[in-house]
C-alpha cells in the first residue's frame, strides 16, 4: 500500500511538472526568445520565383507562416531589374541581408551579387567584399555567426566571412578542383 501511494504521488508530481511547463509556454508565433546569448527572432525569409513574369521577390513572416510581408525594394542608382533570391535577417531583425540578380543600367549582363536593406526595403545598398585588394564576385548565400558580429557567405568558389559592412574578409573555406559547388546554411547554435 506504501509503494502504491509513493508511487501515486510521483506521478501526481510529474504531471503537475508537466501542465506548469505547458503554462509557461507561449503560443504567440511573433514572440521574441533568448536562446544563450542570442535573442531568436521568430521570423523567417523566403523568395518567390515567379518564372511567368520573370520576377523574384523576398518575404518576410512568422514562424506559423502568419503575418506574410512582401519586401518591396527601394530603387537603387545604376541598377535595373533588381532579383533578390536569397536572404537572412540581420540578428537585431533591423536589416535584411540578400542575394540578388541584377543588371546596371545600359548593360544586357546579369551580375549577382550581396545587398542589404532596412527590413521594409528601404535604404538598399550593395555590399563589396575586397579580399586581398580583390573585388569577390557573385557573393550570396547570407549567414550569421551565432554572436551576431560575423556574416558568411559564398563567392568566387568558397565559403569567406567578413564583418556585416564587408570589411575585414577572410577565407574560410576554398573550394578545390574536385568540387562543382560550396554552400554555407545557417550555423548550429
């Protein structure tokens, strides 16, 4: 009878543990949670190929997939038929940083390169990252450190990492005759 009850107790407990855990939970997909030193976002990017009308565009939402925000991108000088394809969010989510497609004006070339803009499209501005007083091209493929202070990202057939300005790059992984293709997805936290 004493190990019944014991044991009847025990299990009282643990569900008792369990509901108070389900209660402290938030069901909100926009809340904000601090994971070590590294507040999450909740939010994610993703891009829309429209292949009929030969359009790209970058979005903005929830986790749940709520909230769905197209990012409409402010004009930039010199540059036509802007195609982001690519993005992440800056850690503090104030800044969007993309990959895209584009042609300068007067010119029939397609140029890819790395852009950044506040998260409502405003204030685009290309990266360039000089490495060795080289220009990388075709830099894509954003990322973060889990500290916040570094972007990764592909170019030139390697995986390099800079300040988020594009100052102070550096040659992380190189890819070698052997290999048609690197790619660097977002880091273990």
């Amino acid at each position: 009878m004493k190990k019944l009850f014991l044991g009847s107790m025990v299990l009282s407990l643990f569900s008792f543990a369990i509901m108070l855990f389900q209660l402290s939970c938030t069901k909100d997909a926009s809340a904000q949670t601090t994971v070590g030193s590294r507040t999450q976002l909740n939010k994610i990017v993703y891009s829309i190929a429209d292949y009929t009308n030969n359009v790209n565009s970058l979005w903005i939402a929830n986790y749940d997939g709520s909230n769905a925000t197209k990012v409409n991108f402010s004009a930039i000088s010199g540059i036509i038929n802007l195609k982001p394809y690519a993005g992440a969010l800056s850690p503090d989510g104030k800044t969007l940083f993309f990959s895209a497609e584009y042609q300068t004006s007067g010119s029939s070339s397609i140029i890819s390169d790395m852009f950044t803009a506040n998260i409502d499209g405003s204030n685009v501005k290309k990266i360039s990252f000089i490495l060795s007083g080289t220009t990388l091209p075709g830099a894509n493929a954003p990322t973060f450190s889990p500290d916040g202070k570094t972007l990764f990202f592909t170019a030139a057939g390697g995986i390099y990492s800079s300040n988020l300005d594009g100052t102070n790059v550096k040659a992380v992984v190189i890819a070698n005759t052997t290999q048609n293709s690197l790619r660097v997805f977002g880091g273990a936290y």
